[in-house]
C-alpha cells in the first residue's frame, strides 16, 4: 500500500515537471508579436460573450472599484449589464439601434422606475471611463493595435514577453507594453469634432482628455479653434495577460506617468456561448425591468 502511494506521488511530480518544462519551452518560442497577432485574429472571431468584470478606474485621483455581469453579443451590438458594485442591482439593457439608441435603466431606486439614457449620458458615464460602446475586447484590440504601429521598428523594445502567469485559475502569457514615447501634446480642434471623436480618431482616452482640461466641463464642451492638451498614446504602460487557451486578454493593467490609470480584469469568462434572443430584451422573466 505505502508502494502504491509512494508510486502514484512520483507519477504526479512528473507530469507537474513535464508540465512545468512544456510550459517553459512554450514560453521561449513565442514571441511577443506572435502572441499579439493571436490576441487580435481571437478577438476578431467573438461572437457573443458572458463574463464577470472587476474593473479599477482613477477618477479625480481615487482609485474607483465596481463589479458587473455582462451579455454581450456583436454585429448588432446588444448588451445586458447587471451591476454588483458600487450600486447592486443596477440593470442595464441596451441594443443597437434600437430604442432610438437609447440604453433602459432599472435604477433599482430612486426615482423606482425604468429610465432611458443615450450610453454618452453624463447620468451613465459619471465616474466611468468608458461607456457600453466599448465593452468586450474590440475597443483594448483596436488599442494595442494602434500603439503596435506607433512602435514601429521599436516593437520588440516597447513590447516584452514575460512569461507564464496564473489567473483565475487559467494559463496566461504576460505581455508588459513599456511604451516610452508617451506624451501630452497641444491639440486644436477641428471643425464638428468632440472631445468623443477627437479620442476615437487618436484611440485614446476621452475620459483623460477630460480630465487633462479642467477648462473643458463636458464631453461636447469645445468649439472649433480651441486649444486643448491631449495624450499622443492611449498608455504609458500597459500589462496585459493573454489566454493561454482563447487568446484573450483576460486582464488589462493600462497606466500613465502618475500610476494606475485603470484595470479590468475577466472573470467566468465563456466565448461565443448561446444566448437567446429574448436575453436581450426587458421582458426576460430573470430581469426586474
């Protein structure tokens, strides 16, 4: 019996170290760009998504935390947000197109009862970076790609592959994207743009730029000709830890010169599950619409 135990030990320590040296090899061989090209060919085959998100946001130089559960389906984009924290109970139903483009709100409180809101709102946007237009994965790909071809020649000296990590109990590749170049730069603004379309056509942060201008009080607050000071990059540095399995980077540390600027983090992730059709409407009986 004790031969037994003894045995049955020695078989699991070997396939941990055959495990551990496959994993090592694996790491070598792939490069960071690779790796990269993976992440975006992945993202670009979603379908549909459900997961859990941890997020950290720095607003007004306090590190903000909120939790969510998402449905999301793309090509139309239709989206269903059930809010754990700050404000427990929160839903949010939005699609595409449809309610004059507006998202329905159960603010479970006050005024008690259902509201409609453009994503861009300043009720849904208070104390948010982002809005439902960028949940999922295409808005941090469309990122990464921007700032791979700001690198340039420079790729492999801005991005650097740190090897294997551990997360919510997967496999990931750690990608740490030392962008030096990151600066603040005097910007006018163009005829018809916003702050909105100005972060679009440099993908950076909208939110930032805000910030940047303590002149500016809203996201539509400018006019042409005026000067403002926006970031030439969307991050200074940006650790990302990508999927071993799906490719997906399932945690994204983004900063600036002063620190953290933001974090999400994916959790309970499931890639192109089915999702019904009535899932995105008010009327789903688990829905308190």
């Amino acid at each position: 019996m004790i031969f037994i135990k003894r045995k049955t030990f020695i078989i699991k320590h070997l396939i941990s170290v055959i495990l551990i040296f496959s994993n090592s090899l694996f790491s070598q061989e792939i490069s960071s760009k690779e790796l990269i090209n993976r992440m975006l060919v992945s993202v670009g085959k979603i379908n549909t998504l459900t997961y859990t998100l941890k997020k950290t946001e720095r607003v007004k130089n306090q590190l903000l935390k909120g939790e969510q559960d998402v449905k999301l389906a793309l090509n139309p984009k239709k989206a269903y947000v059930y809010v754990q924290s700050p404000n427990k109970g929160v839903e949010v139903l939005w699609h595409e197109g449809v309610n004059n483009g507006n998202a329905l709100i159960n603010p479970n409180g006050f005024p008690y009862v259902n509201v409609n809101f453009s994503p861009q709102s300043s009720h849904l946007r208070k104390n948010n970076h982002h809005t439902l237009h960028e949940l999922g994965f295409d808005y941090i790909a469309g990122i990464i790609k921007n700032i791979m071809n700001q690198s340039g020649s420079k790729f492999n000296e801005y991005f650097l592959y740190e090897g294997l990590v551990t997360f919510d109990n997967r496999v990931c590749h750690k990608i740490d994207i030392d962008y030096k170049p990151f600066r603040y730069i005097n910007y006018k603004i163009l005829k018809g743009e916003d702050l909105v379309s100005i972060a679009k056509k440099f993908k950076i942060s909208e939110f930032m730029i805000l910030e940047l201008n303590t002149n500016i009080h809203s996201y539509t607050d400018v006019s042409e000709g005026q000067n403002i000071v926006i970031p030439e990059s969307y991050a200074r540095r940006t650790i990302l830890f990508i999927d071993q399995e799906n490719y997906l980077p399932v945690v994204q540390r983004i900063y600036d010169d002063k620190g953290l600027y933001e974090q999400y983090e994916f959790y309970k992730l499931k890639l192109n599950p089915i999702i019904e059709p009535q899932e995105f409407t008010r009327h789903y009986p688990k829905y308190n619409f």
